[in-house]
C-alpha cells in the first residue's frame, strides 16, 4: 500500500519488494523531486506521520500524552485569562488528534 500526506509517502504491506522500492524511487526521481529519509520497520511498531502503527492498531506517541499532562498542568496555575484560554485552545487540538487515532484504529483498514 502506498499512503502519501504532504510530503511523506509510506510504503507498507507484508511483502515489499526490493523492484517495487526501486520504481518508487525513480518515480520520485523523475518528477524532479528528492528523497532525503529511508527508514525500514520489519515486525515491529513504526511511527508513520506522526502516528504509531503495530500491525492492525494505531496508537499516539507517548509524547502526546505527555503535552496533555504537562499542558492541564499548566492551565490549572495559569492566572492570565489570555493564556488560559490558548492553552485551553491547544489542549482541545491535542485532545482532538488523540480521537482521530482512536476513531481510525477502530476503522477497518483495507487489506490486499
């Protein structure tokens, strides 16, 4: 499967081969464009854009968790009402993201 966001592809299945990479590579290549960054995860969880995947299950990295906890924190001592309010405002985005994983990780994901 190939997945592309922005400027990330990802290429994944259970068998890649080495002929499939190399004509992604010069598909890339001929459109002008470079690819700067190679990583391989064989059987084991890989952080796709941003996004843990293991196997069928997708999971936020821990940090995200950590910018919830370290950001309640901060709202509860913040006495400036502007400042509350934004750190309001980024605790709902990050809240938000922390959904999306959950509700795609219950969607079926297509298999070939």
């Amino acid at each position: 499967m190939l997945t592309v966001y922005i400027d990330d592809v990802t290429v994944s299945g259970a068998k890649v081969s080495d002929a499939m990479m190399w004509e992604i590579r010069r598909a890339i290549c001929r459109a002008g464009l470079r690819y700067h960054k190679e990583k391989l995860y064989v059987e084991r969880p890989a952080e796709i854009t941003g996004v843990i995947v293991d196997g069928e299950m997708l999971m936020p990295p821990h940090r995200q968790h950590k910018k919830i906890r370290v950001g309640e924190a901060s709202l509860k001592t913040e006495k400036t009402p502007f400042l509350a309010q934004k750190i309001s405002g980024q605790l709902t985005g990050l809240k938000g993201q922390l959904e999306q994983i959950r509700l795609q990780s219950k969607t079926p994901r297509p298999t070939r």
